[in-house]
C-alpha cells in the first residue's frame, strides 16, 4: 500500500514540475495572461479590468476594485459559503453531551 502511496505521489509531483516548466516566464509581454486580445479576437475581460479600474471607480488599488466592485456578487457568495461552514462547525463542535 505504501508502494502505491508513493508511486502516485511521485507520478503526480512529476506532472506538476511539467506542468511548471511549460509555463512562460513571470512578466512576459507575450504570455496569454498578458494579451489584450484571446487566440478567437475578442477582447480579454482580464485588459478591460486593467484599463477602466479607476475610471470605472475611481479606486488607485486595482485589487480592490476586481473584488469589490466588478466581483462583488461572487466574492459574496464565497462569504456565505465560508460563513455557513463556519457556524456549522461552530454548532457541530458545541454540542453537549449528556
């Protein structure tokens, strides 16, 4: 059983370093994360949020406004999510016992 732990978990470590080293390097102008435009031509949601943060807000911290502002109802709903689980525990862990 140990075998097979350790095999999985070097198959999956080894992916992961592949996976990594695909990767453009940090900052790179022309990596996909950085183009204004998709592969397809439309425009990526990602150039807008950079270009229209503080004209839309008028906020200097851009992190702020994606969260705040333009992700609002998802960040909210991560909230809930959170603080459902929380009180569950809370409420699971509080129990008496007889």
């Amino acid at each position: 059983m140990k075998l097979l732990q350790f095999l999985l978990l070097a198959t999956l470590g080894s992916i992961l370093c592949y996976t990594v080293l695909d990767m453009p390097p940090r900052g790179e102008i022309d990596a996909p994360a950085s183009r204004m435009e998709s592969p397809v031509g439309t425009p990526v949601a990602g150039a807008y949020y950079i270009q229209h943060a503080y004209e839309d807000t008028h906020t200097p911290n851009m992190v702020a406004v994606v969260l705040a502002d333009y992700r609002s109802v998802d960040t909210f709903g991560e909230v809930v999510v959170v603080f459902a689980g929380v009180m569950t525990c809370f409420f699971v862990l509080r129990r008496r016992r007889p």
